[in-house]
C-alpha cells in the first residue's frame, strides 16, 4: 500500500501528458490499467475516450482494439453496463505490445485466504495466431507438469483481437503456475 487512489484520474496515471490535465470524465481502477469512462450525457450512445500512450486497450466487452495515443469514439450503449460473471474465477489476460504478460507477488496472508480459490477459466485476449491449431495446454503447478486444459482459439475479425479461452485448468490462485500454449 502506497497511499494512491483507487480509482485514479488521467493527469494522476499520466502525468507527463498535459493533453490529459483537464479529462475529468475518465479515470483507471488502481493500477491494473482498466480505463472507465462512463457516459455523462444523456442519451447519448457513444463516449470518447483518450489514450496517453501507444499501447494496445482492448474494449472489455468484445475486445475490439483501440492503438495509439488521442481520441478514440466507442459505442457505449447502456445494456454494456450490465454484466456478470458466474464462475468462481476467470482470469482474463491481456497481452503487451511485447507478446508477454506477467504478474507480481503475492502476499503470505493473501496466499492464505485464497488457498481454496480455483481459476475455472483463462481468457488471454489479442492471442497470436500461431495458438489457432492447439486443442490442449501444459499447465505446470508448483513445479509439477503433468496437467493439460482444453483451449478454443477465437480468431481477429472487425476489428477485434484474437482470444483464447482456457476451460478448468484446475488451478489453484494461491500457487505458483504457468500455462504454456506449445
């Protein structure tokens, strides 16, 4: 804990970037790179967004793919604002310009309150396309390899990424593991 807002502001997230000082309509959920912007105006049926950097964002929704830095207009209908998700945990993953995600650490406490907790399903989104051929993936859980998860690959299209859905990789949230699409 560093004492840094929950949900954080443009100018607070990037602030080298003086085109963003004055979106007071946008924020991000800590430090996991979810960027909110609610609709403001009534009736309306799309917002504008604003990218600082010139990373990948993909729509929570249906993955579609907004690049690079300034204004970007997206649908924003109210039935968005009304979902759920029913598994215990799926764990959505979303890769970086350089083909790679990675996590931090975990604390011994929260290791501890998490020990029963299984991952029911991955979702890696913007997923390359050499994935399209795997039926199965290695699941390797402290140290142990011996596990494979079924995989369905989802291809690009209309301007949305690539994804793959991982089902029941019997994964523990508190261990170490890795999944390894090859």
């Amino acid at each position: 804990m560093d004492g840094s807002p929950i949900l954080r502001p443009q100018y607070y997230v990037h602030p080298p970037d003086e085109r963003g000082f004055t979106i007071d309509d946008q924020f991000y959920l800590g430090s996991i790179r979810i960027l909110a912007k609610p609709v403001v105006i009534e009736g309306a049926t799309s917002v504008d967004i604003y990218l600082s950097e010139d990373e990948v964002y993909y729509d929570y929704f249906d993955y579609t793919i907004y690049r690079g830095n300034g204004h970007h207009t997206i649908d924003a209908p109210l039935i968005r604002f009304r979902f759920s998700f029913r598994d215990p945990l799926t764990l959505v993953v979303v890769m970086g310009s350089s083909g790679n995600a990675e996590a931090g650490s975990l604390s011994a406490s929260y290791r501890k309150d998490m020990s029963e907790v299984k991952v029911e399903k991955i979702v890696v989104v913007g997923a390359p396309t050499e994935w399209a051929s795997l039926e199965h993936v290695k699941i390797d859980q402290e140290g142990q390899s011996a596990e494979k998860a079924e995989v369905k690959f989802h291809r690009a299209s209309n301007g949305k990424a690539a994804w793959v859905v991982v089902r029941d990789p019997k994964l523990a949230i508190s261990k170490d593991w890795s999944v390894v699409f090859a």
